[in-house]
C-alpha cells in the first residue's frame, strides 16, 4: 500500500504580506500551497488555496489565485475525485475551496472549527457552507493506515499537520507550523542541541517536534514555503 503513495504539491497563487506583518521593512509575496496524496484508499488534498475576502482584505493581501480546479487538472484529477479534505487550519488563504468540496468529509481539529465559528478569525462563509461536513478530532488520530493528523499549534491554536508513510520514506505537511523550511530547521537543530546536552541557555523549540520527529520524516513540506527540509544525516 506505501509503495503505491504519492505526494503532489499545488500551487494555488500567491498573496503579498506587508511589511507590518513580516517583521521587516519590506512587504513578502508568499505562495499558497496545497497537496495531492494519493493512496489506494483514495485522495486527500491537504488545503485548498485562497477564499474570496472583503474589500479590506483583498486591499491588505492582493491575493493572486489560482483556481483548484485547474490545479487539480494539472494534476489529471477532477473535485469529484477527492476522498477527504484536511485544513492545517481554518484560515482564508488555507480553506477557499473548501465549498466547492461540499459533501467530502474536512478534518479538523475541534479546537480550530470551534475558534473559527466564534467569528473575527476567517470568512465565515468558508466554514459553514452548503454540504460542509466535518470530522472533528481532539488530538492526534491515524485516519488511513499510514496517515496520520497531528496536532502542531503555535500559529492557531487547532492547527494541525499530515505525516505521511510512503515507499520512500515519510512526508510530513506542515502547513502554517512553521512559515519557513529555515525557521523549521532551526527549531529542529535546538532540539538536536538540548537532546545532546549543550549547556544553557538554548533557544526554545516546539514540543511537538518529538513527535514529528518519531516519525523519522524524509521530508518536510510547507503552505508557504517552496522550499523543502530533508534531514543532515544525523538521525536524532
């Protein structure tokens, strides 16, 4: 079953984050990227590209989009070929699509589906639509022999990730855990220190990352971020 698992990235378009929001002095345009995971149970897509926004986000992000289903048919599949949906998080730009899915089953963290019904916090018209229709999961779950959601908050408190068993090896999405591969492997590397027993003080890391760690990843893949992290070598 493993050997037969592929993961195909999507890109679903670009918006610009300003300045205010980089922490620099320059605005950052950021790709919007989803994922294809095929099995022989069937296909997941996790995420599905930039929603339509109010007047005053659209100003604020100047999204460029890239319609899901050209994406997908890039990819030689349609919107009725999706088994299940998973959002790392109910933000706009990670949950467009999402009514045009109406009927597949979301997976979601019931800490993210509750926050984001309690309004200021997406569109709401991309959480509650027409055949929307949830799994909430408390936690980590294994939702397909070899596919796991596993819980990683810090940019939402519900946000989740996908790892992923294949022939060669384990992918893990990530989502929005981390904005970059480099900020990834930094937290990766304070871990590896602590572990090793350097003397204080070290920069803090995420708990999490033993747990994605467990999973001994091959790779690494992010919503906003091009790049890729692949382990040194070093296996701790």
């Amino acid at each position: 079953m493993e050997k037969n698992t592929t993961v195909r990235r999507l890109d679903l378009g670009y918006f610009v984050r300003p300045a205010s929001e980089t922490g620099g002095p320059l605005p950052r345009v950021e790709p919007v990227l989803a994922y294809l995971v095929r099995r022989e149970e069937g296909l997941i897509l996790f995420d599905t590209g930039i929603g339509s926004g109010d007047a005053e986000a659209e100003a604020h992000y100047r999204p460029r989009r890239r319609p899901l289903e050209g994406a997908l048919a890039a990819a030689g599949v349609s919107l009725g070929d999706i088994s299940l949906v998973v959002n790392c998080h109910l933000h706009f730009d990670h949950c467009g699509g999402n009514p045009l899915l109406g009927g597949r089953p979301i997976l979601v963290q019931s800490t993210e589906l509750a926050e984001a019904r309690a309004g200021d916090y997406t569109i709401d018209a991309l959480v509650d639509f027409p055949g929307a229709v949830y799994e909430e999961l408390d936690g980590e779950a294994e939702v397909w022999p070899g596919v796991w959601i596993v819980p990683t908050p810090g940019h939402t408190d519900g946000h989740q990730s996908m790892v992923v068993r294949g022939g060669d090896g384990t992918v893990v999405l990530a989502g929005q855990a981390h904005d970059f591969a480099s900020s990834f492997a930094s937290d990766h590397l304070a871990r590896r220190a602590a572990r090793d027993g350097v003397a204080q003080p070290l920069p803090p890391y995420r708990p999490w990352l033993d747990r994605l760690a467990d999973f001994a990843p091959r790779r690494v893949l992010f919503a906003h971020d091009c790049s890729v992290w692949e382990p040194s070598g070093h296996s701790g």
